[in-house]
C-alpha cells in the first residue's frame, strides 16, 4: 500500500491501490487503508466498483459505514430492512455480521466503506459538501476521503490541501479543532 505522511497525516491517493477482484467476480475493491496491519486490523477503508448486484461478505463482531460515490446507487437489504442508497445519500451504518444483499438500480456503482471492529464508543461518517468543523479528543482517528474534488482540511493551524480521489488519516494526539472545505468529501472518526 502506498501511503505518504504530510504535517502527520497518512495520504493515500486511490490510484495508486492496485484493485483486487473479488471471488464471486461482481466487482472490484481498493483497500486503502488498514490499522494496525492487513492481517488483523481494527478498522479498514476501502473503495469498490460493484459491477452486478448480489450479497455481501458477511463480517461478524464489525460496525460497518456504507457511501456510494457513483452511478445511480444500490438497493440494500441488511437482514430484511430495505435502504436504497445514492450518491446524494448520507451514509448507511449497520451491522457487518447481518445478511445483506446488494441490488444495484441502474448499472454499476462505486462506493466508499468503513469496516470498523465493534468498541465501546460507536464510529462516525458522514458526507462534506460545503463546510464541516469538529473539536476531537486525544485517541481518536480521524480521515477525510475527497471524492471528484479537492477538499481542504484546516488541523489547528496546519492545512492540508487534498487531492481528488484521496484519502488522508490520523490519530490525534490530544485535543484539535477540525475544520474540513470540501464539494464531495467524506468525513470519518473512528474512537480509540
């Protein structure tokens, strides 16, 4: 995985993820982040292109966010409760361990995921399009992933300008005001 770090943050552009097909040939998927390591991680961020409808890999014990970023969207159903998603949609949280199957609407998608093991304290996502300010506390992780356009992330007094098809993540060391620019971006925090 290619990651560069700037002013403390971990950046990784989306193209530079190599795409892994998945078994059942309905798609492809970018994992761009994973912490602490692939093998046994506590959460991951990654990107998929669905190319035709079907089930999702079921992950037990994992609080899950989905986002689509393009095409007409997806009809999910997470153990019988229907949610049709677009891109125009905030984030859908469930339960990674529930039966969920995949209906794309209209053709292919490509959607943003956060897998996150279950904790105490319950993970965030939501969209960006315009401003977005938070004060965080020590522990907790945070990433922006822009989507077609650039977004702008303000860190106490360090900015970062990221690039379409980023994503940028930390761990805050102590308290920090937050402050996200962005057209199409997604904002994340996941709890110590």
């Amino acid at each position: 995985m290619t990651s560069l770090s700037r002013h403390g943050w971990n950046i990784v552009q989306l193209a530079d993820i190599p795409a892994t097909p998945w078994r059942n040939g309905g798609g492809v998927t970018r994992e761009l982040a994973m912490w602490p390591d692939a093998g046994d991680w506590a959460w991951r961020m990654s990107v998929a292109d669905v190319d035709t409808s079907g089930p999702f890999s079921k992950f037990e014990g994992i609080e899950r966010w989905f986002a689509v970023l393009e095409g007409a969207g997806v009809q999910l159903d997470v153990a019988g409760i229907p949610h049709r998603m677009t891109a125009a949609d905030a984030p859908l949280f469930f339960d990674g361990g529930a039966a969920t199957g995949c209906e794309l609407i209209d053709g292919k998608t490509r959607d943003f995921n956060l897998m996150v093991r279950r904790g105490p304290k319950p993970s965030r996502m939501l969209r960006v399009q315009g401003k977005f300010s938070e004060t965080l506390h020590a522990g907790t992780t945070v990433a922006v992933y822009a989507h077609q356009s650039a977004a702008t992330v303000l860190f106490d007094e360090e900015t970062l300008q990221l690039a379409p098809a980023s994503l940028a993540w930390r761990t805050v060391a102590g308290s920090a005001a937050v402050r996200v620019a962005a057209q199409q971006a997604l904002w994340m925090e996941i709890p110590a």
